[in-house]
C-alpha cells in the first residue's frame, strides 16, 4: 500500500519492476521496496485520496507476480546495494492480497541477514489469522487506520464489499497481541472526511486500547484522482491535540504550513510541552529562534527530555 509518506520511487536500472529504491530517509535509514503488483492498481480500498488511478475493488490478486520473481529482484539489489537498513513490502494497492505472502517471508527472512523487514497495509485483512501468520514474521508492521466508524471507511477509503470496521479494529487487536516488533499506526486526514472531532474522538478511544508504539498523522500531499483537501500542519496540529496527550502522535505531513513561528516564553513552552510532546520538525515550524534557544537551555537544566518511540525523538517536560 504506497502511501503519501513513504512511497518509494522507481529506480528502472535495478529490477524493472517489483524493486523500488533505494531511497534515504532519516526513520529507515537506506531502504529498498518490494512491489506486489507492479502491473496495475490491486486494492481491497479505493481511497478518495489515492495518488493511483481510481480502480475497481478486488479481494484477491488477478495479476500475481511469482514468489521467485520477486526474490530473484531483491536478491539482485541487495547484491548491489549492501548495506540496505530495511525492505519494505507494498504494493500498488495492497500487499495483503499478495496471496503467496507468508512463502514469500519465509524466503526474504531466509536470505535477509540483518536486513530489516517491514510492510505497509491498509490493514483490511488484519482480521484474517492467514494474514496475521505472515505479518508475526516481520520486523515491523505499518497499518492504516484512517477511521473509526464504518461509515468513514466507506466514504473515504470505499472499501470493498465486506469490509467491516470493526473486523478490522478487532483484527488489529489480536495482531498486537501476539506481535512482538513495532506496530505503528498511519492515519490520513482529509479535510471534512475523517477530520471531525467526533470521528477523531472514537480513533483515541480505539488507539487507547491498542497501545501503539506510534501514531503517525498526515494529510495528502501530492494531488490525488478526487478533488479532495488536505489540512494544513496547524490543522494537524490541532488535531493533534485531540488525542490523549499519552498517545504518542507524530505529525508525519508538514508540507502545508501557514503560520510563522511563535515566540515562547520557559513558561509556554514547559506548559505545550506537558500538554503533548513535540518532535524536532514541529519546534522548527512552531517555534522562533529565540524560542528554539530556550528549549535548549530547558533540555540543558533537565527540566525538558527527550524520547524516541521507534525511530522518532519527540520533547517533553520532564
Ligand atoms: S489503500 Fe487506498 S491509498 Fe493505498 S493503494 Fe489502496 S486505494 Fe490507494
């Protein structure tokens, strides 16, 4: 499931067409991505916000690429590119529809060394044990969740046929339970679809009860098939807030900024602080230079730490 965050972009000299990649980021390092389906669209969703061509829904994979296909590719750009921190399972659609994905985990983990393995998902099938068999065997797992109520999920990411919400909510309940790695959380919010208060409250009280190791939230940013909007950083930031202050929310899009940086008195910042801890990029936008000066002075006098949840440093009062 490539989403706006993360996709990864094609490098044609490697394998044509199930290698992505490499590409840079500062949370997985040097990372290589597997696509699943790299002929078309194969989706259990049909997202308001996706950056593919809107397509029929499926449940199944009518276009499968064989599992040998896809470790001939990878083997080769690992071979390549030795000191890849992380693979990366996706799709153009969603990679849980792969039906050979547990073969194909067995065959990476056998092959992978210290390479990390990861998948993003839309989560539909969380809820399938066949599913969840396979995802117990990588090193971290990426789930959306871009609602909370089946009505959202059938407005804005137009799930097929079936698709129960809370299905999904339970599946990804039971996974926690058994999965051992880093279970991270995406939600996409998008301007008058999932962004009220009431649909944000029932995603806190859920997320209270899976416990994360993190809650990334962003919004689109690069234009989708429909015409639909995103939020801007402050609006996330609003959002945000919303949330209980115990959850660890990490503003994921900051492209749309519209407001300059404040100034913080030790006061004001020791109070935003206790109220949600903040991520380096949120001080960069939020704060003034001035203000920056202080929270490092704060950090120096121990009133202010830091902590990293998965890869992720945020600030808090201490
Ligand atoms: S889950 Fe949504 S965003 Fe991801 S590929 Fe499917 S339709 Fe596109």
């Amino acid at each position: 499931m490539p989403n706006n965050s993360e996709r990864l972009t094609l490098n044609a000299e490697l394998s044509p067409k199930v290698i992505f990649g490499p590409i840079h980021s500062r949370r997985f390092g040097k990372s290589l991505g597997v696509d699943l389906s790299p002929g078309k669209k194969q989706c259990n969703f049909d997202c308001l916000y996706c950056e593919l061509d809107p397509a029929k829904t499926m449940d199944a994979y009518d276009d499968v690429v064989s599992v040998e296909e896809v470790t001939t590719a990878l083997k080769l750009a690992l071979k390549e590119h030795d000191d890849i921190d992380f693979i990366t399972l996706t799709a153009n659609g969603e990679p849980t529809l792969y039906p050979y994905l547990s073969e194909l985990i067995d065959e990476i983990n056998a092959f992978k060394g210290t390479t990390k393995t990861l998948i993003l998902s839309n989560a539909a099938k969380i809820d399938d044990p066949k599913i969840q068999e396979a995802l117990l065997k990588l090193d971290e797992v990426k789930l959306s969740l871009d609602c909370a109520t089946q009505k959202c999920l059938r407005k804005l990411d137009r799930s097929h046929t079936g698709i129960d919400i809370e299905n999904i909510k339970a599946g990804m309940l039971d996974f926690k339970s058994k999965y051992n790695g880093p279970l991270v959380i995406e939600i996409l919010i998008v301007k008058n679809l999932n962004d009220s208060e009431e649909e944000i409250a029932k995603l806190n009280e859920y997320l209270l009860k899976l416990q994360p190791i993190r809650i990334d939230i962003g919004t689109i940013d690069r234009p989708p098939a429909f015409d639909v909007k995103p939020l801007s950083y402050e609006d996330l930031h609003h959002i945000a807030h919303l949330f209980d202050p115990s959850l660890p929310v990490y503003i994921a899009s900051r492209k749309k900024v519209e407001s300059k940086p404040s100034s913080y008195s030790d006061e004001e910042i020791l109070q935003t602080l206790s109220k949600r801890p903040l991520s380096p990029e949120d001080i960069v936008i939020l704060f003034d230079d001035e203000s920056q000066k202080r929270l490092e002075r704060l950090i120096k006098e121990d009133k202010i730490n830091s902590i990293e949840t998965n890869g992720v440093k945020f600030y808090k009062k201490a």
